[in-house]
C-alpha cells in the first residue's frame, strides 16, 4: 500500500515541536508507517529551505526520526505579492474560505501543482492531516484516490470561542462573519473524505446529527506515557503547553492573574510551574510574579510532573481533546480543569479531575488538592485507569491501522 501523507505541521525543531498536534501527527504515522510505504508533502513557512539538497536532508532526518523510510516533499506556502486594501481583503476573507487566514497559504496555484506532482507517483490513498492541507485535495482538477482526513480540531468551534474572548465588538462582529464560510469549507472537506477522523464522541455526535455529515469516526488523542507516579510532596501546581498556541498563552494569563494571587495569599509556600515553549508570549511572563516559575521547554517530562502535586488545565478557548489532561492522567496526577479544557474526554467531575470555571472556584479546587493529598491519590489512581481503558496509545495506534486496513480493502475490492 502506499499512501500520501499531507500536512502543514512542519516538525522543523524534532525535539521540542512536541505539542498536541504534533503528537497526533506522530500517532497517525506510527499506524501508517506499518502498512503502507509513505510520501510525505509539507507545506512550510518562506524561510524553509526548499533546495533539493536541503529537502533531502530533511528526508534523512524526518525518515530516522520517525523510524522509516519515505519520499519527503516540500511547498512553500503560497504569499501574494502585493497586499490588496483592507477592505478588498476583508471581502476576500468573508467570501471565500480559500482566502481565509490559515487556510489561503496551501490554496495558491503552485501549492494545488505541488499537491498534483505528489499525485503523479499514484498513491492508493492520501492521508490528510488537519484542515489547512485539505485545500489542495478540494481545489484539484486530479482525480483523487480515497482520502482519509484527520480533521483533529473543529475550526468553526475553535473560531468562535476565539472571537468571543477577545476584541472590540467590531471586530468581533469581522470575524464572526468569517463562520459560514469556514463552516463551508469544513463540511465539503469531510464530504470529499472517505473517513474523518475526531478527537472524541462528542464531536463526531455534533458533526453526524447537527451537520448530518457521514464517515466521521472517532480516533482519541492518546498517552505517550502511562506511568502511575506518587503524590508528590510539595504544594506545587503545573501548567503545561506550547506558547505557540493562543488559547495556551490565554489559559496561562487566566491562571497567573486571576486564579493564582488567591492561591498564594492562602498557601504562600506553593508554588506555580508554567512549562513550554514561548514563554515570552504570556503577559506577566517578565514582571516576576511571585511564587510562579517559567521554566521554558524541558525535556524531563517525568521529573515535571515528579515534583507537581496539581497539575491545572485552565483552557477558555479552542476545540478537540487536550492532549495535556490526558498525558497528566497517564502519570496518576491530580487535575483541575475548566469545562472546555475537559471537553470531550471520558473523565468526570470529582472521579478522575475537577472541573471548575470561575477564577475562585479553579483556586479553591487547587488548593483543596494541595493540602489533601489522599484525594489527590484517588483522583490520580482514577484518571490514570480510564487512560489505559481509552486512550493507551498503543491500543489507538491498532484502531487506526484497522480503519485504514478495513476501508482500503474494501475501496481496492470495489464492494
């Protein structure tokens, strides 16, 4: 079998592009890589070299790194030459979902003939990770062999949430109107997937009975790691996450500002970790907030959450499953979290974490944890049992392969 891989999820720094969407990628190649021999086409930012001498370096590297051999291509992402006006801009955006930001950069002439160069080695079936590399599959002439996607994060919901926290009212109002068009361009994607791959029940259920959309199977975020790891004993809390992402840099404002202070005048001895890269990217990063440490990326994720009592996944925004809640679960670690950070998993309030919304609510649950460490060895011992029943990585890494071994077989066969 062989099978073309697109995304735009560029892993140019192998050790630490270790976030959630890196992971799943890793999760769906692992399975790939098994069954099927692998092209792999990225679209990457300007300042990636794109030089045959450099694409085949990358090749050695990506082929050690994950373990396998393969053809690597890379497509610069499309750029206009000249800017247009706001306004010509703004109706481009509202209008086209091919002319919206985060989706136009692989829809430009050359990134659909780079797409169709792929298409040439005659591939039995594309892989499409995440939304912004369907484009290409949508804006093709090319007849195309089945295509499975992993939608991952559903972009309308994620947008939403977004524009809801966040600008003027008018602008506000801009960006909510890019919804109907991005919702557009999300539902003739799946259509033109023969399987779309979520994060959890509870999405696939939305996109089946609100949308009405066929094919969306559920493929859970999974653990690297599941390794039941004592209460630790120092009153300290973990946050971790890529500052690359917005909704990270927001959670992380959330908890620093109006979660934390209540936190360290009741327990002044605690202590806030806030761990990943971009540091630089959250506001209070370099006022020296007492009590809290930025620690950058670490490699030792073990040792992290070793010296963590509570680790805290106050997100407010995006959309999927967090990937940090489940790989907190797999070390048996006390969790706090909002509602939209739990989102979609199997865990439930006061079994396996806490789930609280306002700022005083998160901080009474985080310091209710801090000073009962037998609840947070219950909670612990209960997440990390619901990890190895859903979202052991080994196990999900099979049901991909099955999904794929199944509906292959049953495309080549014409039944």
């Amino acid at each position: 079998m062989h099978i073309l891989f697109v995304s735009t999820s560029f892993p140019r720094e192998l050790r630490t592009n270790v976030s959630g969407s890196f992971q799943r990628m890793r999760m769906f190649i692992d399975a790939l890589k098994k069954i099927a021999h692998l092209d792999v086409l990225f679209y990457v930012p300007a300042d990636v070299d794109t030089s045959p001498a450099a694409v085949a370096a990358w090749e050695r590297r990506l082929s050690q790194h994950w373990e396998t051999s393969l053809h690597l291509f890379l497509c610069r992402h499309f750029e206009r030459r000249a800017a247009p006006s706001k306004w010509r801009r703004y109706r481009a955006e509202i209008t086209s979902f091919f002319e919206q930001p985060g989706y136009m950069f692989t829809s430009g002439i050359q990134q659909v003939q780079a797409f169709e160069s792929c298409l040439y080695r005659k591939p039995d079936a594309i892989f499409v990770h995440k939304l912004p590399a369907m484009c290409p599959s949508l804006l093709t002439q090319a007849p195309l062999p089945p295509i499975f996607f992993d939608l991952d994060d559903i972009d309308h919901i994620a947008l939403i949430r977004s524009v809801k926290r966040r600008w003027s009212w008018r602008t506000k109002l801009f960006y909510y109107a890019h919804v109907p068009t991005l919702l557009w361009g999300e539902r003739r994607a799946m259509r033109l997937a023969h399987r779309t791959f979520v994060c959890s029940e509870a999405d696939r259920h939305y996109l089946t009975k609100r949308w009405c959309l066929t094919g969306v199977i559920t493929v859970p975020n999974a653990a690297n790691t599941v390794k039941l790891l004592p209460v630790a004993s120092n009153p300290t809390l973990l946050f971790v996450g890529s500052f690359a992402y917005q909704p990270n840099v927001e959670a992380a404002e959330f908890l620093i500002e109006q979660v934390w202070p209540h936190i360290y005048r009741t327990m002044p001895e605690a202590r806030l970790i806030v761990a990943g890269t971009r540091p630089e990217r959250i506001r209070r990063y370099d006022t020296g907030v007492p009590g809290v440490e930025f620690t950058g990326f670490v490699d030792d994720l073990e040792g992290l959450y070793q010296q963590s009592r509570v680790v805290c996944a106050p997100i407010l925004a995006g959309s999927g499953t967090r990937i940090k809640i489940i790989e907190a679960a797999g070390y048996g670690k006390a969790i706090v979290a909002t509602r939209v950070g739990a989102e979609g998993l199997d865990m439930r309030d006061g079994v396996e974490l806490l789930l609280r919304d306002d700022p005083d609510s998160f901080a009474d649950a985080c310091l209710q944890l801090l000073n009962d460490p037998v609840l947070c060895e219950r909670l612990g011992r209960a997440a990390c049992a619901t990890v190895v029943r859903c979202y052991e990585r080994a196990n999900i890494v099979a049901l991909i392969q099955r999904y794929l071994k199944e509906d292959y077989d049953v495309e080549s066969t014409g039944s």
